[in-house]
C-alpha cells in the first residue's frame, strides 16, 4: 500500500486505450491545483502512455506501481 492520500481515485481495471488516458485527463481536470489522482489500470499500453500524457501536460507523477498486470499512478495536479 502507498502512503499517498489520493483526493480522487480512477478505476480503469478492462478497459483499453484510448480510454485510460482519455478518462485521467477528464478527472484531473476536475481536480484542484495540488491535488492527487489515483489511477489504477491493467492496459498495458498506459504505462508508457499516461507517463508521456503527465509530462507533456505538465503534471506530475508522484508515485507509480507495477503489481503483476495492475498498474498504479499517483498523479498531481500542477496546472
């Protein structure tokens, strides 16, 4: 288990691209400045996608997690 207090959580467990990177987009947007979105996903695809998609929009990965096919993202908002 992380330590980091997430203030929303994203459940993309079956789904595929582009929906993991589409729905983390619309839920950060939702987001305050500084807060921390939980993404957990089993696309194996959105690794590298929601990594690219975070530095690219300038937001900031905090934490991520590879437990078997289930994959963890920490996300905080800057922007």
């Amino acid at each position: 288990m992380s330590n980091i207090t997430a203030d929303a959580e994203l459940d993309c467990i079956g789904l595929y691209c582009p929906m993991p990177i589409a729905m983390t987009k619309e839920e950060i947007e939702k987001l305050d400045i500084g807060k921390i979105l939980k993404v957990t996903t089993d696309d194996p695809a959105a690794e590298e996608d929601i990594k690219r998609w975070a530095k690219r929009m300038g937001q900031e990965i905090v934490e991520f997690k590879k437990e078997e096919t289930i994959l963890t993202f920490f996300i905080k908002k800057l922007n």
